[in-house]
C-alpha cells in the first residue's frame, strides 16, 4: 500500500523539479502503468493528468538496451520506486544517482550522505528534498556516485560467490 503513494509523491516532486529546471529533460520508461486501462490505482491517483502536465516529459514503454542505457548517460537522478536490483545498479554504473530506499542493498551511500528515504513512511518532502539535492548539488552528487560506484564492486563474481559461499556454510549446505 505504500508504493503507490510514495510514487505518487515521487511524481510530484519530478513535476515540481521540472517547473523550477523548465531546460530539465524528464523520461518516463515503462509507463504503460500510468494509464488507467492498465492500473486501477493510476485512475484512483489519476496518475495520468499529473504526469501529462510536467513539462519536457518523454515516456516510453519497453526499449532496447542500448536505447536505455543512453538515456541513463545523460541522466543525473533516477527515481526506481520499487527499488529493483538491475535498475538501481544500471543508473549507479551510468552515473545516475538513484533514489535510495531502507530495503535496497546498496543503502550505505544514501545512509552516509542523508539521502536514505524510508521506504514505507517517506514524505513527497523528504523525497523533494534528496532529489533537489542531487540535481543541483554537484558536490554531493559527486560524492554520492563515487560511494554508489564502490558499493558495485559487490557485483563482481569473487565477491558474489563469496558470499553466497558464506551464505551456504552459514546455512549448513554444503556444495
């Protein structure tokens, strides 16, 4: 119940960064659950009117890789309400720094730089907040990347398999 109101919130603190940067490009990827035919809780939310009326928005639905990972380029900030995995490395690796939340596993960044948002209690301000933060601060931002990128290093085969390793003999599995 929680997800749909912080990304609603999430959609209006883009709505009021976009008023206040008119020369900001905003993209919207997999929008196919803005509409209300899809979502009952964006007809609810009328999720539709709200995003229709930020200004340089462009939507699109599922794209190629290389299309999205163009767009994180030149992305700065990234708001992946539902915090999956894949995404929230993508933008880290493109140089986009991507709303934290308490549940993520790459949280101790956030943490550090007072950028961690609860994940069931957030307000639109404390979400405004972080994101103005990262758009307009390029000392944090740089900060924040730099620690985001050395959390990555998690991703690398030895550490991963290291740790499912240890994950086994903690459990008592043997492989």
């Amino acid at each position: 119940h929680y997800v749909p109101r912080i990304g609603y919130a999430t959609l209006k603190c883009i709505k009021r960064l976009a008023e206040m940067f008119p020369e900001a490009q905003t993209t919207f990827l997999s929008t196919r659950y803005f509409s209300h035919r899809n979502s009952f809780i964006a007809k609810d939310l009328n999720v539709q009117e709200l995003i229709s009326s930020i200004p340089q928005a462009r939507y699109y639905e599922l794209l190629p890789r290389n299309n999205l990972m163009d767009i994180m380029e030149m992305t700065r900030v990234t708001a992946i309400v539902s915090g999956l995995l894949g995404s929230f490395g993508d933008s880290i690796a493109s140089g986009a720094v991507p709303l934290c939340y308490s549940g993520h596993i790459y949280r101790e960044p956030a943490k550090k730089h007072g950028l961690l948002l609860d994940v069931r209690e957030a307000t639109e301000e404390e979400i405004f907040t972080c994101m103005y933060r990262l758009y307009t601060d390029d000392n944090i931002y740089n900060q924040v990347i730099y620690d985001y990128r050395e959390e990555l290093r998690h991703h690398g085969y030895d550490n991963a398999y290291k740790y499912f390793a240890d994950m086994c003999s903690v459990l008592g599995i043997s492989g």
